[in-house]
C-alpha cells in the first residue's frame, strides 16, 4: 500500500490547487480523479466556455465593423470551428495542470477513488483496484449539472451545460431553462451565433441573485440584441417525440408551448458525493453537502472537503481558496476563516456580470442607512470611444462608518475591475479612501470612483 501526508480525491480548481499549495508546504503528495486533470471547469466549464464567449464577441464586431469605420464584408462564422476551438483551449489547459502535477513532485493517481475507514482511498481502473492510506485526505469531487423531474437530460434534445459546448450542429432554435451565470453564458452565445434563444426563469429577474438594477439592465440588453426573456416562469413538461422539442412553460397568463430543436437545462448543479464511500466512512452530510467547520474539516477526524461538495458558493476561485487555506491550517499554520461575504461572482455575456457583496435589497433588510452611488457606462470616455457604453457600476456604502457594504457592475470588462472592490472591502476601505485613489484616465476603471463619488455627491462627469 502506498502511503502519502495528503491525497485529494478530485482535480478541479479546488483539487489540483489544493495539491500543489500541499506539495509546496512540504506534503508528499497524491491526488486522484476518474476522468481529466483540471475538472469540470478547465475541460467542460470556467476555460472551454470562454473561448466559446470569445469567438461569439469577435463575431459580433466584426458585425459591427462599420460603426468603427471599418470594412467587413460578407462576415460568417464555422460553427465547427468555433467548437473546436474552444476544446483546443480546454486541452492545453488540462496539459498545463499535468505539467505543474509533475513540477511539483504530485503522484497522479487515475481512476475512481472510493473513501475508506482508516484514512485510505481505495481506486479503481482499467488495471484493477489499489488501496491508498494518506495522514490527511481531502475530498474535492465537484460537481454536475442538476436534473429536474419535468426536464430530464437525454444529452441529444434536452441537454445540460457540457453537451452545450460541443454540440455537432448549430441549432435554430433553443431553449435555455435558468438565468444563472451558465444559462446565461449559453444564451449570449447561441444569440451571437445567430441561433433563435428563448430563456426561461422560475424568479421574478434574470440573473436572479444580483442586484435588481443589474438584472434590469442585462434583460433590457439581452431583448436588445433579440433574446425572448420569460421570467416568473416554469416548464412543467417537455415532448421529444417529434423532430424537435416541445417545452410546456407555466406563466402568471397560463401556459405556453414553446417549439425548438434543443432545450437547455441550467437550472443549478448537484454535487458528487454518490458512491464515493462517505456512508462507510460516517462523514456528515446535509441534503447534497458535506458538513465542514471553518477550515474544511468533517467529523471525522483526517478527512476533509473542499468547494462544490460544502455549503459555500459554487465557484472555482472558492474552491481554491479553500483548498489553500485547508492544507496550510493542516500545516499548523495560522489562518484566517474564509468571509464568504466577500466573494466576488462573475458573470461572462456582453455585457458582462460583476459584484461582490450585498445588494441594496440586502443592505436594507439588514437595517443600515445605505448611500447608493451609480455611474453609467454611457458617461465614460473609455466606454464610448470603445463602442461599449451599455451598462454601470453601482455601489452601497454604510453611511455611518463608510463602509463599502457591496459592489455591482454591468458593462464590457466588468470582470476585471471587481478585484478593486474585493481588495478595498478586505482591507476595509471607506468611500472616501477610493475617493481619494487617483484612478487612470481614460479607463473603465474610473467608473468605480465615480460611482463612490456619486454616492457622496461629489461625482464630476454626471
């Protein structure tokens, strides 16, 4: 039997990250997974799906040529080409995270990892079955797309996000069930293509855990650029019998067939803890989670979990920082718990999605007198010489003691200018700190200040 300080059960963000932070702290080190090195987001979710977003945005402008005062005639697209793309991307990724396996001395063990008493692993592959026994091991399994009763995924006409990705032919029509990030990814970028999108969503807004301002924006954009949006809205059944399908959707007027060649399902995700030997071993778990305490610890003692499968957000940058923070405090290093208040969420359609923190609704039910400060896209120089003046960024602030209670942006680039408000909330800046942080012109960027200066009615450009 082969013996280790640490294995991690599981590849994805959360996984291969956790292995290396473990391998870096001196850990001999093994890490197990059934299928590609990287997980779900580096082969079938966070990369390929961007490279899939690039190619649509690239399409559009070249669309648009001429509002630039360029010529682009006769502009068409390969859907094929454009798939294939994206799985390139996604190849190289998963070839990088073997590299850094072997640069940091990581035992890859592949095949089926099944949990058992005594801290061992017991894996399966084509081979046959061996048995591993680690000081430490740490469960990092992820995550799937979640099926309804009503919409249950045949991967042909009804299909979940990794069929989406790598579909052989480009459909004329598609439904898109849920708003979230995933939906909403896959229906900007069937629209772009040029497919017919229909997206349904069961709450009142798309997008439905931002701010309210935000989800406003992005439907107003997205019927815009001629995607169908039905919100307060359920399919409740759906027919593949004929050449496409039929999808029943339940409305506040009644019910509405709606007719497409695909249906996608993006209504959420379920965890992967089955057969994975967690009942044998006694650890705890709630509903679809694994029950942990502040640093990924379950109750049993020497066995621990990671991202998708605990309580926490279900996103790749949190279960890298919780796999980060896990093998340090096994380290016996001094660490402090994860404020998952603090975590930013991103959203990749143009206009792209960003926030971190409370949303107004939020920050009144809580109870705090709020200032509220908003600068539109539309008044930044950046914004209109770019040609991307859709969008805004809005901030909440606590008006007693300044502190920034949330952060919220929609716009071209909005992803990468939320880390300001993640770094300023962490160091506990106020309003007048940002105010007073000469931020470059012309950038987007100058949206956030402006914004903090909107609040304390000092802004300039509005």
């Amino acid at each position: 039997m082969s013996k280790f300080d640490i294995i991690v059960l599981g590849s994805g963000p959360g996984g291969y990250v956790t292995a290396i932070r473990a391998s870096q702290l001196g850990f001999k080190t093994a890490i197990v997974e059934k299928e590609n090195l990287g997980g779900v987001c580096l082969n079938w979710g966070c990369i390929p799906t961007k490279a899939l977003l690039k190619s649509a945005q690239v399409f559009e402008y070249l669309k648009h040529a001429g509002d630039y005062g360029l010529n682009a005639e006769n502009v068409g697209h390969d859907f094929g080409a454009v798939v294939k793309r994206s799985r390139g991307v996604a190849d190289g990724m998963s070839k990088g995270v073997q590299f850094l396996m072997k640069k940091n001395k990581i035992e890859v063990i592949n095949g089926f990892g099944t949990l058992k008493k005594g801290k061992k692993i017991e894996v399966k592959s084509d081979s046959g079955t061996t048995e591993y026994s680690a000081d430490h091991i740490i469960i990092a399994t992820g995550a799937r797309s979640r099926e309804l009763p009503s919409l249950p995924q045949d991967g042909k006409k009804v299909i979940g996000y990794r069929e989406a990705m790598s579909l052989d032919k480009q459909p004329k029509k598609m439904i898109v069930v849920g708003s979230g990030a995933i939906g909403i990814e896959f229906a900007y970028f069937y629209n772009s293509m040029g497919t017919e999108v229909t997206v349904v969503e069961f709450m009142p807004n798309i997008v439905p855990v931002e701010d309210e301002d935000v989800s406003k924006q992005l439907e107003r954009s997205f019927k815009k650029a001629g995607v169908k949006i039905m919100t307060s809205a359920e399919v409740t059944k759906v027919d593949t019998s004929g050449d496409g399908v039929k999808a029943t959707v339940k409305t506040s007027k009644g019910e509405e067939v709606l007719e497409a060649d695909i249906v996608l399902s993006a209504v959420g995700i379920k965890t992967n803890i089955e057969n994975i030997g967690l009942e044998d071993v006694g650890i705890a778990v709630d509903r679809d989670k694994i029950l942990v305490n502040d640093y990924y610890q379950t109750n049993i003692p020497g066995y621990y979990a990671i991202g998708d499968v605990t309580p926490g957000q279900a996103l790749a940058h949190v279960a890298s920082a919780e796999g980060i923070l896990c093998v340090e405090k096994i380290a016996g290093m001094h660490v402090e718990a994860l404020d998952y208040g603090n975590i930013p969420g991103c959203t990749y359609c143009i206009p792209e999605v960003a926030s971190v923190g409370l949303t107004e609704k939020q920050a009144k039910e809580k109870g705090y007198d709020i200032k509220v400060g908003k600068f539109p896209f539309s008044a930044s120089g950046k914004a209109k010489a770019s040609g991307n003046p859709d969008g805004f960024v809005k901030v909440i602030f606590d008006a007693k003691y300044g502190e920034w209670l949330g952060c919220h942006m929609i716009g071209v680039g909005v992803t990468d200018m939320i880390a300001e408000a993640v770094v300023a909330r962490k160091l506990e800046t106020t309003g007048h700190e940002v105010l007073k942080a000469v931020h470059p012109h012309p950038t987007m960027s100058e949206a956030v200040m402006e914004a903090v200066a909107d609040a304390y009615d000092e802004v300039i450009h509005l």
